[in-house]
C-alpha cells in the first residue's frame, strides 16, 4: 500500500496538471528591495504576468529574490529566469527572458513539473560549459519530489531529465570532468537508494547502492572532495529520537559504493558535517563526552563535536575538535595541544575548560549583558559583542581569541574558519 501510495504522489509530482492542493507557502509573500536594475526589471516581469498570477520563489534558492540572472546559452549576456503561478490553480510555469534590442522581452514559457518550487539551481549537467535549469518540484509531500533539467537549444527549453528524488548532488564522482548527478531516494520504512546518473547524449546510469530505509532522513547532504583525490557524496541521518551517522559514498572500480560502516559514525545527536577546517575537504561529523561525565544524563553532558577525514578505505582520522554552544550561540574551536587532556565545566553563561592532569584553569569563556559589561575590566578579553551580550576569554586564554566564533558569523562566512 506504501509503495502505491508513494507512487500515486510520484506520478502527481512529475505529471498531473488538475488535481487541488494548497498554494505554496509564502508564494504571495513581498518582495525584498532590490538594486534599482533588478527591481526594475521584476516590475517588468510583473506587468506581464497573467492576471491573479505572482512570482515564486524556491525553498531552497542559490540567488535571494524571485528571478535569478544566469548565461544559459554561453553568449556572455545574462537571462532571467523565474517562475509563476497563477492563483487557484496548481500548475507551475517558468519563462526565460533576455535583453533585446535595449529592452527585456521573453524569450520562452515552460510548464513546470508539480505544484511548488522546491530548489533551483544551475549548472551544466547535459552539455559540458554550458548551464542548465534544474528544478525541484513537489506536491507538499517530503517523500515525493520530481527533479528536472532543462537545457536551451534552438531558442526554447527543452526538458532533458526527469526524475524522482529526495534529495541530490551534481558532483564529478567518476573524475571523467563532467558533472554527473547522485540521486537520493527515500521512503522511510520501504526502501532507500542512491543513483548515480551522467547525461551523455541521453541519461546513463552510472551506479546504484541501497541505504538504510529505517533511517527518519537525511537532514544534511553535500558533496565535494572527501580526499586530497577523491570526490563523494556525504550524508548526515537522523535516526531514533535524536541520533544519528553519516554515510559517505564514493564511485570505484565502477560502482556506486557506500565507503564506511555506519556504526563508526553513530553519533548521540544530530551533527552536521562540513569543511569544518577550511582546506577544501569535507570532514565527516562526530562527538563525544568529555572526561567525569560518563554517568550524567545525556542532555547535561558538554558535548565534543569532532571532525573526521575519510582514510580512503573503511576508517577515519579526527582533526578539529569542538565545542558547541546552542544556547548562547557560539562555537569554540579545541586548541591542538589541549586534546586527550581536557575536561568542560559548565555553569550559568560561563565554560571552563580545565586541564585533567594537573586540574589548572586552561581557559574560561563567559557570556555578559551588555549592561553589566565594562571595557576597563582587565581580568577578561572581548571575544565578540552582540545588542544584548558581550562574549569574553579570560585574560589566561587570550591567546586562542581565534578559536571563537559566533554561530551567525558560521552561518554568514561558510561555517569553516582557520586559526593564527
């Protein structure tokens, strides 16, 4: 019955054209304000859309606003690309527009493939150098969703790839020099896969691997080098309450593998794998309790975050160290030559790390109101500030001032940072 159902919503996705479903959310939602070109020429689209229609934007979207401006057909001079949808009806549209003779006009309207924009990107998947629309497309439900490419040729889009996904990478696994696409498809409790494809004249599937379909997902996916020499595809699963591993797949010898056993990975929480040292390789995520909390409950420990790299067999080696604070909403980087030596003490808005041979203070972290913060006071080192709080390292840590760094600041530079 799953598997029916599932493929009811798969069919909806890619093809239906008249069933109801609610609006996207936010579809009408305003606009931010643009640089003048740019908003100009969103009144232009705007003024020529169906009546009652109005610009979506995707739910995952590499460029803010409602249009993205991209070269599709390698010519130097950009196109616009957005969608629509007209209110009370469910289907879709997409238009390529250009400038031409000083003015922009429309070059092609397309139909979309389901009923909400669920991510937009662009790269060049069918022909090497040139980018192609890729479009997520879903009904609302999270386990069925419809990819597809579009490429221009002959002066319209022509849709070039249609497939079922949940989520997706355009990578280079196979090291061939063209893009190539790992598709992840889940259905929890009936079946997981992960499929290679390569676009070669027509689509070619490269590789396929079954994954654990009894995870609840995969909340974080991302590709890049996993090695000095070797791309793969890195995926972070919930699994249970709040657990969770990290799968690493990797394309040798011909095939789609999965590259470690997902028990050396388990983790008590959700970690979020990343480049979390900067040098272009994508660490795999990892934590542990420190010293003296082995007995606690599991929501009192101070959490360790650890980022590992990928051995090229079946193991890994940890480098960075971290630690995490999600209330106060910072991170703290371990100094190399704390490690295997260190415990956490927590308190109220205060973090001592201490060393466990000797017990000596190594540094103290506390979060200050604003209010009761003054610059004269000499015994603290201002990390960071916020409107409400100063951040400060004892003046016994001030040598590892760069080893903080405010959550937001993560999220704004790319979440990797390097130390002096």
């Amino acid at each position: 019955m799953k598997r029916k159902a599932a493929a009811a919503w798969l069919a909806l996705v890619l093809g239906c054209t008249g069933c109801g479903f609610m609006e996207q959310p936010g579809a009408y939602m305003r606009l931010p304000k643009l640089p003048a070109e740019q908003e100009a020429l969103k009144l232009t689209i705007e003024r020529s859309l169906p009546e009652g229609a109005a610009l979506i934007r995707p739910r995952k979207v590499e460029q803010k606003g409602a249009f993205s401006l991209i070269d599709l057909d390698g010519d130097g001079s950009e196109e616009a690309v957005f969608f629509y949808k007209i209110k009370n009806k469910e289907q879709l549209n997409g238009e390529i527009w250009r400038i031409k003779d000083g003015s922009w006009q429309r070059l092609d309207r397309f139909e979309g493939a389901g009923f909400e924009l669920d991510s937009l990107t662009f790269d060049d998947v069918v022909q090497k150098g040139r980018k192609d629309v890729i479009a997520g497309y879903s009904t609302g439900a999270e386990s069925a969703k419809g990819l597809a490419v579009y490429s221009w040729e002959a002066g319209r889009m022509v849709k070039k790839v249609e497939l079922p996904y949940t989520d997706y990478v355009i990578n280079d696994l196979n090291g061939d020099g063209k893009k190539d696409v790992t598709v992840i498809v889940h259905d929890r409790g009936v079946s997981s896969n992960a499929t290679l494809y390569q676009y070669d004249n027509e689509l070619r599937k490269l590789g396929s691997v079954r994954l654990d379909s009894t995870v609840n997902d995969y909340y974080n996916v991302l590709g890049g080098r996993v090695s000095a020499d070797k791309r793969g595809v890195v995926l972070d699963a919930s699994v249970g309450a709040h657990s969770s591993y990290t799968e690493l797949l990797v394309y040798e010898g011909g095939k789609l593998k999965r590259a470690l056993n997902p028990q050396t990975t388990y983790k008590a929480y959700s970690g979020k794998s990343e480049d979390a040292d900067g040098d272009g390789i994508i660490e795999i995520s990892g934590m542990y309790d420190p010293p003296g909390y082995e007995n606690e409950a599991m929501a009192n420990i101070p959490w360790i975050e650890t980022f590992a790299k990928w051995d090229g067999g079946r193991g890994l080696t940890t480098g960075l160290e971290r630690y995490y604070s999600g209330e106060y909403g910072y991170t703290f980087d371990i100094p190399p030559e704390w490690k295997g030596r260190f415990t956490v003490k927590k308190s109220e808005a205060s973090v001592r790390f201490v060393d466990t041979g000797d017990g000596k203070l190594l540094a103290e972290i506390r979060v200050f109101p604003q209010a009761e913060w003054t610059d004269d006071n000499k015994s603290w080192i201002v990390l960071s500030r916020t409107m409400d709080q100063v951040y400060a390292i004892d003046a016994n840590g001030a040598a590892y001032r760069s080893f903080f760094r405010l959550l937001s600041e993560a999220r704004a530079g790319g979440g990797s940072q390097t130390h002096e």
